[in-house]
C-alpha cells in the first residue's frame, strides 16, 4: 500500500532508539517514553491560504525531524508502523553540526 499524505500532513517512519543507563543497562520496551523522532517519508503538497494559494511545506522527504510526543496518526503500512503528521506537529528538524562552539550553547537566530 502508498501513501500519498494530502494538505500539510506528512508520513514519518518513527526511529527506534535503544535506550540505556549511563551503567549500560538496555531498558525495556514497557519503561521507554514515546519516540519522537523520525524520518520523513513523504511530503503533503502543502496547505492552502485565504487566496486558495499553496503554501510551501518547510520540511523535505528524507529529512529527520522532532516531532510532538502524542501528535499524529499511527498507521500500519505493511509489517511497518507509520505517523501521518501535520506539519504544525513538527517541532524542529534534526540537522548536523558544521562546527563546535565554545562556551555556552546558543540557539540558532537566538540572540543573548
């Protein structure tokens, strides 16, 4: 089966992270929090404004993003499980980091 998501919604393939104590205890299934990261698999063609024109989605398939810890659909889509978002669930995308800084951690855009 595809999926193809309408409006602003997106499909996120949820990624799995194996958690563990700073001792290196795996913890089980039952004592993890919900993830809240994943993989964007595809993209809406975005929602419409008051004009009827379409506004540009800022998230991009393949990208990793963070999204709402309870927001979205889940879906089986195969023996996979899926989330279908709205891109408003999205909280930030995942990007690397192009260099270190010193001293205290600042936010991009942020200003002290």
């Amino acid at each position: 089966m595809n999926l193809q998501p309408l409006g602003d919604r997106l499909i996120v393939e949820v990624l799995e992270e194996e958690m563990s104590t700073a001792s290196g205890i795996v913890l089980p299934d039952t004592a993890k929090e919900k993830p809240q990261r994943g993989r964007v698999l595809a993209v809406g063609p975005g929602a419409r404004d008051e004009h009827g024109k379409r506004i540009e989605m800022d998230v991009a398939e393949g990208e990793e993003v963070v999204f709402s810890k309870y927001g979205g659909s889940e879906v089986r889509l195969g023996a996979d499980e899926v989330l279908i978002l709205r891109e408003s669930d999205v909280l930030a995308k995942v990007t690397p980091r192009t260099r270190k800084r010193k001293g205290k951690r600042e936010l991009a855009g942020a200003t002290a």
